[in-house]
C-alpha cells in the first residue's frame, strides 16, 4: 500500500531554531504539495512542485520558509528563523498530473511546535 | 478565482442518522470535485470524487453528486456510524487552476 511518509512526526523547538521537515512522495508521482494546517486558518497552501520544479510557492513567507526538492523521492520545507506563530501541522501531499485535476495523496503530518 | 464553501460545523449526530453536509463552488471551467476526510491525528484522505456534471461519486457508504446546475457537491450517508466522526472537507481542482482549492472543513461527530 503505497503512503507518502512525512519525518519528523512532532518536532518542538525554541524560538529562533532552524526547522526542517522531510516528506517522501508516492513513487511515481511527479507533483508534491506542501500545506500547514491551522485551527484559525484552516488548510493554507504553501508550496507546489512538479516534475521537481517549483511552480507555485505564493503561500509561504519568503524571508524565512524554504521549500526545495533535491530529487524525486525527496522534499523538503526549512523555516529559518522559526517563530511561535509557525506552531501547526504541516502536511505534504503527492499526486500525479500533467496539468490535470489533482488528485491528492496526504502524509500523516509533522506537528510543529514552537516555544 | 476559485472557491469552495462549506457548511459550518459541527454537526453532531446520533448513531444511524442520515448525513448531509452541503458544499457549494464557485469556479471557471469544469473542475472535478472532491471530498477528503481527516480522522484525528491523521492526514486527509480521498473519500470520494466526481470529474463531470451529474456523475456520482461513492465510498465507504458516503455518495455525492455533481451538480453543475447548483454548482454543489453535496456529501450525503444513509446511516452514520461512531467511526464516521471526522472532518470532511470539499474541494476542487481544474477550474481556473490546476491547484486545488479547499473549502475550511465541517466537523462531523457521532453519538452512540
């Protein structure tokens, strides 16, 4: 049963920390989608990728997120410096498409806390 | 640009009660539309989908159709069970964008 996998599962970290989460697609898949997950904003777009290029990354705060995919098995979301308001979960997500509707294939999240 | 919205949550439920939970878009195009699920401490997963009007989509008991006329994708269940108490969350892709579009989640919670 093919799954995206997400590490870590629960990071918590102090303020000012670097933070990065790892996500590993489903094999095969050639988009990847980064979201954070909040109770006041609901589910927010951060980033996407396909084919491992960036297409669209207007969701997340560029001074200290960073989202890259180094191949095709592996992406990442860095925050540099981190802040108590970064505190959620945050999900990535595979599919496959060449400009189709998506379908979406959800990891089971990082839980991210910061004090 | 595109939106879904849902309706707010939660609904709460006793055992074997039938489910609703209306979902309306608004969207360019012909999106495909989609109904994901979270359990607690989990991710979303895919429920059920429709790619074109008047298609029916089915899982697990859960069934939603395309409405094109209404622009709604209303999710429905004849009896709801405790293990159905999650958030369900409407969403489309393809109108004006390839990326999907989320609505904010109903919380559903059922009582024995």
């Amino acid at each position: 049963d093919a799954r995206v996998t997400q590490t870590p599962r629960h990071k918590v970290t102090e303020m000012g920390q670097e933070v990065t989460m790892r996500c590993q697609p489903i094999l095969g898949h050639n988009t990847v989608f980064w979201y954070r997950q909040t109770m006041m904003q609901g589910l927010e777009l951060l980033a996407y990728f396909r084919n491992r290029a960036p297409l669209d990354d207007s969701g997340m705060p560029k001074d200290r997120f960073s989202a890259e995919m180094p191949d095709a098995t592996l992406a990442t979301l860095k925050i540099q410096p981190s802040e108590p308001r970064d505190s959620a979960v945050y999900f990535c997500a595979s599919g496959l498409g060449q400009g189709g509707p998506y379908e979406q294939y959800f990891g089971p999240g990082t839980r991210l806390t910061v004090t | 640009g595109d939106s879904v919205t849902q309706m707010e949550g939660p609904v709460t439920l006793s055992e074997e009660a039938f489910l609703t939970i209306n979902c309306t878009y608004t969207a360019t195009g012909y999106p495909s539309l989609f109904w994901y699920v979270q359990y607690p401490g989990e991710g979303l997963q895919l429920l059920l989908k429709a790619t074109k009007a008047d298609d029916k989509g089915s899982n697990k008991g859960f069934e939603a159709t395309y409405r094109k006329e209404t622009t709604s994708f209303h999710l429905e269940k004849g009896s709801v069970q405790v293990s159905d108490s999650a958030v369900y969350f409407c969403a489309l892709s393809g109108g004006g964008s390839y990326i999907p579009t989320f609505g904010r989640g109903t919380s559903l919670i059922v009582h024995p």
